[in-house]
C-alpha cells in the first residue's frame, strides 16, 4: 500500500493524504507509535488503545527538499502480533521553481523541474 503525492516546488508543501488506522481483531490494539521522516510529515487522531472495530486516522503530508522523486514510509507500531510494524510507501517529487528567461526571444518555462 502506498501513496503518492505528486510534485511540489522545493520547500512548498502538498495537501495532506489521510490513512486510516483501524483495529480489524476480537482484542483491543495498542498503538505504540506512528512516524514518518522528513521530508514527509504525519499527525494523527490516534488514541493509545483502539478497540475492536474502532479507527483513527494519521494525515501525512510532503514538503519538498530536494529535486526529484523522494521516497519514505509512514510507519505505524503496534502490538499486533502477526505485524508488529505496518508499513504505508510514501513518495514525492521536488521540482525547481519555474524559470522564466525572455531576451526579446520566445519565453521558456520550465514547470516542475526535477
């Protein structure tokens, strides 16, 4: 499972992308924590024990710092035993800021870069 974010100038940020969390077993779920690294960012709704049937959500978002295509994970402890660690791919692309170069020729842009 992953998400892909698109492309953002460097140091500009995507709309946040909602992951939802939810406790499918017959006991309780622990969650131990939920982290992403830059340059993705997540918050979330989690309380530390969710209840069978019970969800929350973690909202990531990308802020570009670098050009070209970045990638990370959304990482989600628990105390899942069967899966300890769930794992959502994240990936981003940085793009340059448009250029504009006009010398009483034609323009060039160039849009996103990388």
């Amino acid at each position: 499972t992953g998400i892909t974010f698109g492309s953002a100038s460097l140091g500009n940020s995507t709309s946040s992308q909602r992951v939802t969390i939810r406790s499918v077993g017959s006991a309780p779920l622990t969650i131990r924590n939920i982290a992403s690294l830059a340059p993705f960012s997540a918050t979330n709704t989690c309380p530390a024990i969710l209840q069978p049937g019970e969800f929350c959500f973690a909202d990531v978002t990308y802020t570009a710092n670098g050009p070209g295509r970045q990638l990370g994970e959304l990482a989600v402890g628990s105390d899942d035993p069967a899966k300890p660690t769930a794992i959502v791919e994240l990936a981003g692309t940085g793009c340059r800021p448009p250029s504009v170069q006009n010398n009483r020729r034609p323009g060039v842009i160039n849009l996103c870069a990388p």
